[in-house]
C-alpha cells in the first residue's frame, strides 16, 4: 500500500531532551515536507526536500534540523525542544514539487 | 507570511445543500490545489487546478481560478455527512507550499 508513515505518533517530552521523528515513503517520490499544525495557524511548512542530499529551510525552521540521505527517509530533529515547539506535525511527500502531496497520519508532540 | 486564507472559517449547512468557500492568497503560482482533513488527520488531497486554467471538476467538486485577483473557490455540491471536515488551499510560489488558514466546514444530516 501507498504510504507515508511517521513514528511516533504521540510523544511527551521536557525541555531540551533531544529527538527525532521519522518519516518515511514508499512511493519513490522525489520531494518530501515537515508541517507543523497550529491551532488558528493552519499548516506552515517547516523544511523541505526536493530530492536526496538537497533539503531547504520552509517558513518556520528555527529550532528544526532535518536530513535526506536516502530518498524514502526524511527525519525530523529537534535538538533542544521548547514548549512552543508543541504541536501537530505532519511529514508529506510528492512525486515532484507542485504536485499532489500525500500526508503522513501525524505526529502529536508535547514539550513540558 | 505568505500564507493564503480561506472563507468562511466556519461553515454550516443542510445535507443536500452545496457548500463553497473561497481561498484568497498574495503571491503569484503555479498551481493551487485543495485538501481536506479530518479531525486531527493527514490531509488528503482532493483537486489540483494550474494557473492557466480556470475551472476544473472532479465528481461534486468544483473548483475555479482567478489568478487576477488571486483568489479561487471549492464548490461541494449535494453536500453529505461524512463531508463535514476542515479544508484547506495551498499554493506554490518557489518550491514552498504555503497552505491557508482552513474552512471548518459542518454538514448536518
């Protein structure tokens, strides 16, 4: 089946616990995206991927490191989380840029 | 930001009824597509219209473009239950995707 999946999907953590959320597709696609869902904020991208090895900073990417070494990964890294780093994130990719996003199921995070 | 927003915020209807809300954004695209999600659920695609077109449908879905006033409209018609969800735009200006606001949209059976 066609999909995208994250893990975890729900994680409470503290203040400057390092982590890393993972994503990964199986539908070799080239571009891939991190989301975070804020309530009143829709969606605001936080990196993108428009292939391996080439990632770029989306609207919100301060406190964010991400890496693309293999083209079906795309792992989300907060070094030092905050609690406005609270939210619901999503991983979504696309054959290409422009084209039909497919969304990953989510991430709820809880930084205390 | 160049965040596109959409209208209504909010939206409630009759089953049976067509619901349409309306998407505005700020910069120029290259296309502009619309996403439905389900409470607290991955989006999931639902139209893709490109800038030079104008109109585009996909079952009940209608969707129109105007790149002059940089706005476009999803058109649901003979709304049902099970469309009562959050939808949203997203635009493409660059190799972004800058998605609205949402319509929280509510079909009452």
């Amino acid at each position: 089946e066609a999909q995208v999946t994250q893990n975890p999907r729900y994680l409470i953590t503290v203040t400057g616990k390092k982590l890393t959320v993972t994503c990964s597709q199986n539908m070799n696609h080239e571009y891939m995206s991190w989301y975070r869902q804020d309530p009143g904020l829709g969606l605001r991208q936080i990196y993108y991927s428009m292939n391996v090895e080439v990632t770029d900073k989306g609207d919100v990417p301060e406190g964010y490191k991400v890496s693309r070494k293999e083209k079906r990964n795309f792992p989300l890294i907060l070094e030092s989380p905050s609690p406005n780093q609270t939210s619901l994130y999503f991983c979504a990719s696309s054959l290409s840029w422009g084209r039909e996003q497919f969304f990953g199921p989510g991430t709820r995070l809880t930084v205390l | 930001s160049q965040q596109g927003e959409e209208d209504p915020q909010a939206l409630s209807i009759q089953e049976g009824e067509n619901a349409t809300m309306n998407c505005s954004y700020k910069t120029s695209i290259n296309n502009l597509q619309w996403y439905r999600q389900n409470s607290g659920r991955g989006l999931v695609h639902l139209i893709l219209i490109r800038s030079n077109e104008r109109e585009k449908h996909s079952g009940r879905l209608r969707v129109t473009l105007d790149t002059s006033k940089k706005s476009s409209s999803l058109l649901i018609t003979a709304s049902r239950a099970a469309d009562t969800a959050s939808y949203f735009c997203a635009t493409d200006p660059g190799n972004q995707f800058y998605f609205g606001t949402g319509t929280s949209l509510t079909v009452i059976p």
